[in-house]
C-alpha cells in the first residue's frame, strides 16, 4: 500500500489533526500560512458562507478556524492539502 492511499483512508479531521500538529511541531509557518489563507474559501466550498464571510474580515477568526477541530465539513474542504502536505512530510 502506497503513502497516499494509506494517508487516504484516514478521516479529514485525523489528516487535519497530523497536517496541523507536525506543521506546529516543526514551526512549518509557510504551511499554516497557506492554509490559514485558504479557510475563507474552505469555508464557502463547505456552505458556511457566513463564516467564510466573517473570516475575511476577522482574521483571529481565520487563525481559530486553522488550528479547531470542526464538524468535518471545513476539514472535508481541505481535505487535498492535508494530503499533499503529509505525503511531502513521511515524518507526520
């Protein structure tokens, strides 16, 4: 079994999780940079366009919905780049 299939059968949250905790153990602030600018889009592809809203123009907001645990759906938007990013990174 390859990598990527192995890191395709976890759940989104269970890719977010490790996405975010090796990003936060090896100060990968490019990483949460990038995603924290992708939570407003994430957040509109989810159907929260409320949030997506109120995240454009609070960015404490944006910074909370990078490193939270949410319902799935946000975690589900990002889905594809947790993945690319723990296939990069074989140590997460």
């Amino acid at each position: 079994m390859s990598r990527r299939d192995e890191l395709d059968a976890l759940s989104s949250k269970e890719l977010h999780d490790r996405a975010v905790k090796r990003a936060e153990k090896h100060l990968d602030v490019k990483f949460l940079w990038n995603l924290m600018k992708l939570v407003p889009a994430a957040e509109a592809a989810a159907g929260n366009k409320d949030e997506a809203d109120y995240d454009v123009y609070q960015w404490s907001s944006q910074v909370a919905d990078t490193f939270r645990d949410d319902d799935g759906k946000l975690s589900d938007a990002l889905r594809p780049v947790y993945l690319d990013y723990l296939e990069q990174h074989p140590d997460a």
